[in-house]
C-alpha cells in the first residue's frame, strides 16, 4: 500500500527533464549532467561571507575521487565516520561513501578541548556501526598529529580528504545502488551507552524529500541557510538534501559562529536573500535575547518564507515574541513554520506551510493532565498553550494510541503518536529487539500495521498534530501527569537571572514515590549574596506551585553550560539526577526538602 503510495508521488523538480531519481547517487548524477555549472553549496566563514562553494559537477568529481579510493579499500556496505567541521568537505565524504556503495554515518567529531566530553558518544557510535574507516579533514588532521590517535579508535583506519589525488576519480567506474540499498546510519540523540543507528535508505531520503519540498513550498528560486550540524537528521535533511533535490543552493555556517553572534544567522539571510531556514526553538530564544537593537539595522527578513521550528518543543511564547522582534524587519506570520518530526520517520512528520498561518491552541491544562483534548474558553484561567505542528507531510498514516493498551484514541484524546510511510526507516542497526518493538507495533483490536511507535504523545485537531510530550519524560506525581517542557518554561519565566533553556524538570524516586526535581542554569554573576540565592530558589518553588500546583522536592542552582545536552540542544534529562548530588562541581546552590545549601559560590 505505502511503496505504491510512494510510486504514485508525482515529481515537481524543475531543474530536469529526466525521469525522477530512484537514489541518492542518481540525484547529484543529474544534476551533474544538467546543471554542471550552478551552485550547489557554498560555505561561509566566521564573518557570514563565501568562503567556499561548489557547483554540481565539482561535487560529483570529488564523490568519484574519494569512491575511487574507496572501493580499493573498503568492501562493499562498509561503515565510514565522517568527521568534520561544518563546511564543504562533508558534503563530499558523504556522497564519495555512497557513490562507493559505503554506508555513511555523519558523526560529531572530537574536540581537542573537550575530548572528555565528545570522545565517550563518538567512541559508542563506532562500537555499534563497526565502522572501519573515518574520513576527517585537517582539523581531525591537527588533533591526530597532536595525540597520536584517539583513544577508544584505535581499530579505525582515517582516511584524510586532502590526500585525494586529481584523477583518483578515474577509478570510479558507477553505482549499483539501489533504492532499498542502505545510504547512510542516522544516530539519534541518547545515553552514550546506548546509541541507535537509524538504517535510512536511498527510498526513504528521496521520497522523503518529495514531500518537503512540497510542504516547504519550494520552487527553482529557493536559497537556504542553514547552521545546523550535518550530523543531525535536521540539518542533514533539511539543511543539505532538500535544497540538493530542489536543484537550489544552500549556505552552509558554523554553530558554533551561531551561537556566538546570532544576529550573523539572520544577516546571511539578508545579504543572499535566502526563502528557507530551519533550527529548533532555542536558537530562536537565542536570537530574541541576544540580537542588540543596533544590530537590526543589518537584518532584512522580507525574502525568508520558511523559518523551519522543530527538533524540540515549541514554546508558544517564543514563536510569538521571534515573530514580534523582527515583523518590523520583513519577518511574515507565516514564515515561522512550527513542525514535528524523528530520525526514524527519516525527518518530519508534520510542519506549516508557508502559505498557511502557525496556530497556538488554548486548552484546559487539567484536561490535557488527564489525557483529554478540551478546548479553554476566553479568559478562562488554568489554560495550557500548545503549538500546532501543522498539518501532517504527505501522506504519512498517523494514528493516536495508547501507549499501554495499544487501542486507537479517540478524536479528543492524547495517545502515543504511531506512524506509516515509506519515509519510516528499516531499523535501528544492530538492535533487533528495538527495531521490532519501535517499528513493527500493530493496533490492538484491529491488527492494523506495522507502525512506528514515536515514544512522543500528542493529539490530532482539524488535521494538524499537536505535541504535549514524551513518555519517558512524563512526570508524575500524585497521580497527576506533568510535561517537563511546561514546568521548565515557567522557570524560565519566573526571574530573569535563570538562562533561557536552561532549566530541566525530572523525576527522582523517594521512599518509593516520584517526586519532581529541578536544575537551573543561571546568569553568570546572578547570585552575589546568600539572600538572592535564597530567593532565586524561593521564586522557582513559588511558580511551580502556582502554575501547576504540584511541590519541588528539590532545586540545583548550576553554572552555565552544566545541563547535559544533545548535539541538537534537547536536555537530557534522564542524566540529570547527578546534579542533585552536593559534591557536584556544577551545583552553585541547591534546595531539598526544605533545606538549602549554599555549595560553590564565593561570595564577597
């Protein structure tokens, strides 16, 4: 049913005259051949200018370089780590793996500065893949010459693009690639213990870009700018493969520039005029807070049709006030385009369209705690705002189910979200237990499937997908559920010496009971004295308690940049536990069961 769902999608790309492409390797073939000359990507420097670019056919000529290379060392559907800074040279490793018939797997590469804290993931994510080889450019380059190797990858042959000579591409002689062929392994965010490689095929990238670029709205006029991390299933997807399906450029920057300065994101966007974009919510918050008002006079946001919000959850407040700071500055309604998706769906599942306005729904905060969908009359109190995701892509099958029965919801009911599509991914590498629990789950009752479990609960409401949370996250206490993401915005609210998505709500377990607890990041040089330390805690405890009359049992204070995070920016909040232990050097002060303690704040 779905492979023939996938057959009938008619394709819209304009650049090409030619049937559709079946594979990854077929796509930049045609546009090779097409369009050899046109701008494929281009990489900025620090400074948001051009350092870098590619057309279509220098691309395709250093994927044959490196394939050629390739295919004289490593056996077919071997596993290669890709290694680099954001930037071109990835762009090239990850096609040279499947024009070799490779399975690429974009890693996050180590850091000489923080290899304690990057080198545990990387080192996980090699383990699992069996990955052979990693290709790394000459910043990985730098770090080995200074190390010597690194340690956990000893087995690991580096192979450095630099090294790559002119006329390797001649070695090269065509794929055999075949759309249910496996293209590249997309490991999700998690424990370090445990990482899953999501199996995503040519199939599931091509159809799955069909129907973004359709969502997305598309067309041969399209830009991107995107600062997302190649290794993750957004910027990959979103960032990269589209606009390449589109035939359009993409301007790749650093995250770590983004960060730094933000306003140098949306200034890219002026200067190159670019219509698409795409980052999760904090990086909106990020520019909200940090952008200076003698900066705006450099950003115009008139051509921007699609500013992409996903990969965590959608603060209302922060979708609006994003779109209230830069209105003035060409910034349309509805170019903030809320949207939901998972690696294992290859990217998205729901997202607005340019061409339809964002919705924030207002319900009974009791009623969604109780697993029902009842819509909060004007100025009624006790009201939860929910961002729509939007409508659902394509023609994805979403199905509302609970979790525990695996019985359809009803239509105003939150279940857990399962899915149907040929986007869906095979698997999870090397872990066929969960791959049969997470893909392969049929409906109770009815026998309909397989579906994909997503783990996230939601709703469907006049076709849009609204999201309230995740299972493993859920907080309960008393009975009563709580989402962690509402507990954290009303800390985020409630005193401004707490950092903007820097607050983690978890639960721990006492005498047998959970209880809720919470870390808080706070502004540097927020706590002078032991009274405002004494009443920052005091604020946290009085909002959570008014706005969703449940008890902290215990609060950390901690230093910036202490909450554990993934590559993405989503808090890892089954790691948070630690944090309440008072030897912890990233704990500045904490509160538990009534007591607080003052721990590594030098006061005057």
């Amino acid at each position: 049913m779905f492979l023939k769902a996938f057959l009938e999608i008619e394709p819209t790309m304009a650049w090409t005259s030619r049937s559709a492409p079946r594979t990854l390797v077929e796509l930049l073939r045609g546009l090779a051949e097409d369009r050899p000359d046109a701008l494929a990507f281009a990489e900025l420097d620090d400074a948001g200018q051009v350092r870098r670019q590619l057309t279509y056919a220098e691309l395709d000529r250093l994927a044959r370089r490196l394939a050629g290379r390739l295919r004289g060392s490593a056996e077919l559907g071997a596993r290669v780590l890709l290694l680099f800074p954001a930037g071109l040279d990835v762009l090239a490793a990850f096609f040279g793996c499947l024009y070799a018939g490779a399975v690429a797997i974009p890693a996050p590469p180590p850091e000489a500065s923080r290899l304690k804290r990057t080198l545990p993931r990387l080192r996980a994510i090699a383990a699992n893949a069996g990955a052979s080889i990693a290709i790394v450019g000459p910043t990985i380059r730098r770090l080995l010459d200074g190390t010597r190797d690194i340690p956990g990858l000893d087995s690991v042959h580096f192979l450095f693009l630099a090294d790559l000579d002119e006329g390797d591409e001649d070695a090269w002689f065509g794929s055999d690639a075949q759309p249910e062929d496996l293209a590249y392994l997309q490991y999700t965010s998690g424990s370090t213990n445990t990482p899953r490689g999501v199996m995503i095929s040519h199939r599931n990238v091509i159809h799955h870009c069909e129907y973004l670029r359709r969502c997305g709205e598309y067309d041969p006029q399209s830009a991107t700018v995107t600062w997302l991390p190649y290794f993750h299933d957004y910027g990959l997807i979103e960032g990269l493969l589209v606009p390449l399906s589109n035939g359009t450029p993409a301007y790749m920057m650093s995250p770590f520039a983004f960060l730094k300065r933000p306003s140098q994101w949306l200034e890219a966007i002026t200067r190159l005029r670019a219509t698409h974009t795409q980052a999760p919510n904090f990086a909106y918050e990020h520019c909200v807070r940090r952008i200076r008002p003698d900066q705006l006079d450099r950003i115009d946001l008139s051509s921007l049709r699609s500013a992409g919000n996903g990969a965590e959850p959608i603060n209302p407040k922060v979708l609006e006030a994003f779109h209230r700071t830069f209105a003035p500055l060409g910034l349309k309604w509805k170019a903030c385009c809320p949207a939901y998706g998972l690696a294992e769906a290859t990217l998205m599942v729901s997202c607005s369209s340019p061409s339809i306005e964002p919705k924030i729904g207002r319900f009974q905060a009791e009623a969604l705690a109780e697993g029902r969908v009842v819509e909060a009359p004007p100025n009624a109190e006790n009201v939860r705002e929910v961002t729509s995701c939007g409508p659902v892509v394509g023609r994805f099958d979403v199905a509302i189910v609970d979790p525990v029965t695996r019985v359809r919801r009803g239509p105003d009911e939150i279940g857990e979200i399962w899915l149907r599509d040929p986007s869906v991914a095979l698997g999870y590498w090397r872990h066929h237990r969960a791959t049969d629990e997470t893909f392969r789950a049929t409906i109770e009752g009815t026998g309909e499937g397989p579906y994909l479990r997503t783990g996230d609960l939601g709703f469907l409401r006049n076709g849009e997908l609204y999201l309230t949370g995740r299972i493993k996250d859920l907080i309960i206490v008393a009975g009563a559920n709580h989402a962690p993401q509402d507990i954290e915005w009303t800390v985020e609210r409630c005193d401004p010496d707490i950092r903007p998505s820097g607050v983690a709500a978890f639960p721990i377990s006492i005498d047998g009971e959970e209880r809720l607890a919470l870390a808080a990041e706070v502004e540097r040089g927020a706590l002078p004295t032991h009274a405002d330390t004494a009443r920052l805690l005091e604020a946290i405890r009085h909002a959570v308690a008014e706005e969703h009359e449940v008890s902290i049992h215990a609060a950390a204070l901690l230093a910036r940049g202490s909450l554990p995070k993934t590559a993405s920016g989503k808090i890892r909040r089954h790691d948070c536990a630690r944090l309440l232990d008072p030897h912890s050097p990233e704990v500045l002060a904490s509160w538990v069961a009534g007591v607080t303690r003052i721990q590594n704040i030098r006061m005057p």
